[in-house]
C-alpha cells in the first residue's frame, strides 16, 4: 500500500467547507496535514476535525517536511502569488479555478511546474462531473453527428456576496472580473476539453448588482476551431439554486445536461426522438453534485502524485480557459470580436 499523499490546506472558506472537506475526511489515498486560513477560529475547529495542525500563515506551509502538496482555496487575486511559492519551494500545487486572474502567470506557473517536475493543475470540477464524461463518450462515438452549437448556461445566486462590498467576490481587485472569470472558468474548460480550441468569440455584459463592481451576467459566443458555434452565459442574479446546463447540438441530436433535470443527462437521436433517453453512468444528485466533483478532483490530483501520472485536468486547458476570459474581457472593453 502506498502512503497518503500529504496535503496543506491553505483557505477554509465557504467552498471549502462544503466541498474541499469531504475528501479530507474520506482520507481515500491523501490526508490533510496542515489546515490554514487568517481567521485562527476556522483553522482550529477544521484541525480538530481532521487530527491536522492549524495555522494562520501559509508561510509555515513552505518549508514543511510534512507536507507534499497543498490545495489552494483563495480569493482569485492572491491565486498566482501563493502558488508560485509553493511550486518554488517544491510542493505540487493544486488550486481552484481560476487557475490565475492573468493568462500570462497561468503560463509561467505551468511552465516551472514542468521545469520542477512538479504536479501543478486547477481543481475544475468540470471534469469529474459524471454526465459531462458521458456526453463526451456519446458525442465520440457520434451519437449525434457533428457539434452544431455547444450551449452552455450557469445561474448562481450571488446577491448577497455581491452586495456585501467587504467581500473580496464583488471586488475587481479580488476577483479579477465577476461571471466571465468565476463562472466562465468553468465553460471555457468544458469547451476546451469536449470541443477543443476556440477560433473567435465576442463578449457582452452587465450588471445589476449595484454596489458590485463586477458583471454579474454575461455572454460570450464566438465559433470553435472544429467549425461549431458557441455560446457560454451566466448569471450571478438568479433566485434559484446554482445550476450548470450544457446543450450539444449535432446534425443527428442532441445532449442536454441540466443538473436540476431528472434525469440530469439526455440524449435526443434525431428530430422525432421527443423522449429522449437518459446518459448511463448520470444519477440525479442536485444537492451534492457539485460537492462531491470537487473532492473527486482532490483525490484525481492525489492519484496523479502517487503513481507518477499526468493530471486528468491537463494544466494548459486550466491556463487555456484562463486565456479566453482575457479576451472576453478585451471583447467587452472594445466593442469587437476577437480572432485567435
Ligand atoms: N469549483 C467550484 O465550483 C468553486 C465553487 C466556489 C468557489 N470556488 C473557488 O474557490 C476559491 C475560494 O472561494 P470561496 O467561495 O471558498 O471563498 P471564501 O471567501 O469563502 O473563502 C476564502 C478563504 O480564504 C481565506 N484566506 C484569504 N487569504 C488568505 C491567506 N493569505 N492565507 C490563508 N487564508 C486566506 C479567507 O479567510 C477565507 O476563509 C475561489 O478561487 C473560487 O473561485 C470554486
């Protein structure tokens, strides 16, 4: 049997809490060593939980014996900066999406990841939702022809992190942008990981969110390489519950992922197949779908260190996504579509 991998946990907030924690509590392969976060209160009750120590400064992090990778929860603006030393100070690093606020550090951090024989990703949790993997396995074996168009839809309610402007969330200097960056880097993952490399793409958005500085809606839509169109929304402004929607439109059918479905994954074989039929592999989970794929990226990360493989989530789609919501917000800024 292999020893766990040993992580540090620097950010106990709120996805954290409800996402992050379940796989160091189910210890499958990894175990948590170090729980940090500023507010020692946090630090302490997550140590006691986990039989890990507490600390209130990453910095005791660094040179760590007992530590072989850290796990980044923190606001977008501080991303690169302590991932950088982590990675220089030779531990694997994986860290929430965005994987930077700029395109040009996701790209340096890859690069000295791979320089320092280093595993180095961002925990999209994209990747390990189960209907996503199963809509890519029917669209490879052309179930529905060729991709048309490729929707995507993602609605959070965000109105209070939003309106409180203490919060590093509403803030440009915290979080770099509002939906383009924190729900667009989810979307511009997907898009890069089912369909490949975008071509063109314009960019809208707006805000309702008044003491916000951020967009809380926006559209970016644009052509992919493959010859398909796309269009990537979404909204910080919905009452409802947070949702992530996928449609695949093809010459001979369509996909459509919506996790507030039952069943959350449907596959439509032509223009008379009303019923559809359900995605195998895909269970209706709305309550803890997006929590268990973030700590299934977690153990994924873990098993990579363990057995010397590369990252399920490769690290140049986490900078690619990156790259898109920079020219997003260079659409936006300008007026015009961009071309890559
Ligand atoms: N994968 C997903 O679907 C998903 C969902 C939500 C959030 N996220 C990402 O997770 C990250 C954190 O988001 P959140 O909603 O948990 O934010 P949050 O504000 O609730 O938590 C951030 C935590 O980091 C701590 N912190 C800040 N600076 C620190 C420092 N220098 N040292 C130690 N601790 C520090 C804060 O005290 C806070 O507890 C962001 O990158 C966000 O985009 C991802």
């Amino acid at each position: 049997m292999t020893a766990p991998v040993r992580f540090g946990v620097v950010g106990l907030g709120e996805i954290y809490q409800l996402a992050h924690h379940l796989a160091y509590q189910r210890a499958d392969g990894l175990q948590a060593t170090v729980v940090c976060d500023l507010d020692q209160s946090v630090a302490e009750r997550t140590a006691q939980s986990l039989g890990a120590r507490a600390s209130t400064d990453y910095r005791e992090l660094l040179e760590d014996d007992e530590i072989d990778a850290v796990d980044l929860v923190l606001p977008h603006n501080v991303h690169y900066r302590v991932a950088r030393e982590f990675l220089e100070a030779g531990k694997h690093v994986l860290i929430e999406k965005p994987m930077t606020v700029d395109a040009a550090h996701a790209r340096e951090l890859v690069a000295l990841a791979a320089d320092r024989g280093l595993r180095f990703t961002v925990n999209e949790n994209t990747r390990f939702i189960p209907a996503y993997q199963a809509a890519l396995d029917a669209i490879n074996a052309g179930e529905i022809g060729d991709v048309t168009l490729v929707r995507t839809l993602i609605s959070g309610n965000e109105f209070e992190r939003l309106g409180n402007p203490k919060l590093w969330k509403g803030r440009q200097d915290g979080s770099g942008g509002g939906t383009i960056i924190d729900a667009g880097a989810h979307s511009f993952y997907l898009l890069k990981w089912m369909f490949g490399e975008v071509a063109s793409l314009r960019a809208l958005s707006d805000r309702l969110v008044d003491v916000s500085q951020v967009e809380d809606w926006s559209i970016v839509c644009g052509r992919m390489r493959s010859g398909a169109l796309f269009s990537v929304e979404s909204s910080f402004t919905s009452g409802g519950p947070w949702n992530e929607r996928l449609e695949v439109h093809g010459t001979e059918g369509l996909i459509v992922v919506d996790q507030h479905q039952n069943p959350p994954a449907m596959i439509f074989h032509g223009k008379r197949d009303h019923a559809g039929t359900s995605l195998p592999g895909t269970a209706y989970e709305p309550t803890t779908w997006k929590y268990t794929s973030i700590a299934a990226g977690i153990e994924s990360f873990a098993r990579s260190i363990a057995k010397d493989e590369p990252t399920a989530v490769a690290p140049d789609d986490g900078a690619y996504a990156v790259r898109i919501i920079e020219l997003a917000y260079e659409s936006v800024a300008t007026g015009r579509p961009v071309t890559l």
